[in-house]
C-alpha cells in the first residue's frame, strides 16, 4: 500500500488517503529489528481485554433519555459491532429509549461523545468522527479509554460507566 500525502491512513469521511486495509494487505513496518543487548528486559504490552470498559461522563444531552434507559446505559452490557470503524464504535445491545423525541439541530461534536441514532445503540466516536451531528450524545468517554475502545474486537462485551 502505497502513501498518499505521506500516510497510509484513510479518512473515511472526507474519501482521503489510500484505501482502508482488508484482508491480505501488506503494510512496511519499517528498519528490520535490531538486536537486543544482553540483559535488557522486555515489557510485556497487555492485550485487548475480554471486556471493555468505557468511563463515561453523563451530558449534554442525558435529559434527552428517560431514567430507565439511563440506568441501563450504566449498568447494562453492549456487544462491540462489526459496523465499527476510526469512526465509531457502534454498539449491538438495549437500545435506550428517549424522552424527548424532537429534532436536534447539528452540533459540534467531540472524540469520545456517544451519540445515539434513532436505533437507540449507542455509538462511540472515534478519531475519525464528525465535526457535527444530529442525534443527541447521551455522554462522553474519558481520554484515557478511548485507546482501548478503538482497539475493541467485534463481538467484545463493553460496558459505560460512570466515572
């Protein structure tokens, strides 16, 4: 796969960059490795966890959502979706049922704001997220989990909390 402006990512939003990687895809990885010197220890780097879970601050727009699909945003399990991508982790699970069914006019958006669509499942944004969007964003993951949710296999439990 060849670079395109000096980067082998794709942003799928705006349709720059190579294609996204699928299957077979050859990536250089740089310098063969270099040998290590005696004695030097290596660190052991975690995997992915079996369980994802994500600490959430509730807002902007939690009063959007009725207390019961609240308590199970927080307390319930979703599954990781094969739809995930840099844009969003999208969730298989509950759906959360809304309050207040008006529309929303476009917002600013931030990586990290859970959005829900009109199916109810939430939705992560990720590093390649909107700058807008239309569907009222219940909470927003913390900075330091949002490495974690994008790592996340399909089919992963992962759970909000608060925190």
């Amino acid at each position: 796969m060849e670079p395109v402006l000096g980067s082998r990512s794709a942003d799928l939003l705006a349709g720059l960059g190579p294609e996204p990687l699928a299957a077979g895809a050859v990536l250089p990885l740089g310098p063969g490795p270099l040998p290590l010197a005696t004695g030097c220890d290596a660190v052991p780097w975690p995997g992915v966890p079996g369980e994802l879970v994500l600490r959430v601050r509730l807002g902007p727009r939690d009063g959007w959502f009725t207390e019961r699909a609240l308590r199970v945003f927080t307390t319930g399990a979703y599954r990781v979706s094969s739809a995930s991508n840099r844009i969003g982790l999208r969730t298989e699970g509950p759906p959360l049922e809304r309050a207040v069914t008006a529309e929303l006019p476009s917002e600013g958006m931030v990586r990290g704001a859970v959005q829900v669509p009109p199916d109810g499942r939430p939705v992560v944004f990720l590093a390649d997220h909107p700058t807008t969007g239309g569907y009222p964003v219940v909470a927003v993951v913390r900075e330091a989990d949002l490495a974690a949710a994008a790592q996340a296999a399909p089919g992963s439990t992962v759970r909000f909390v608060r925190g």
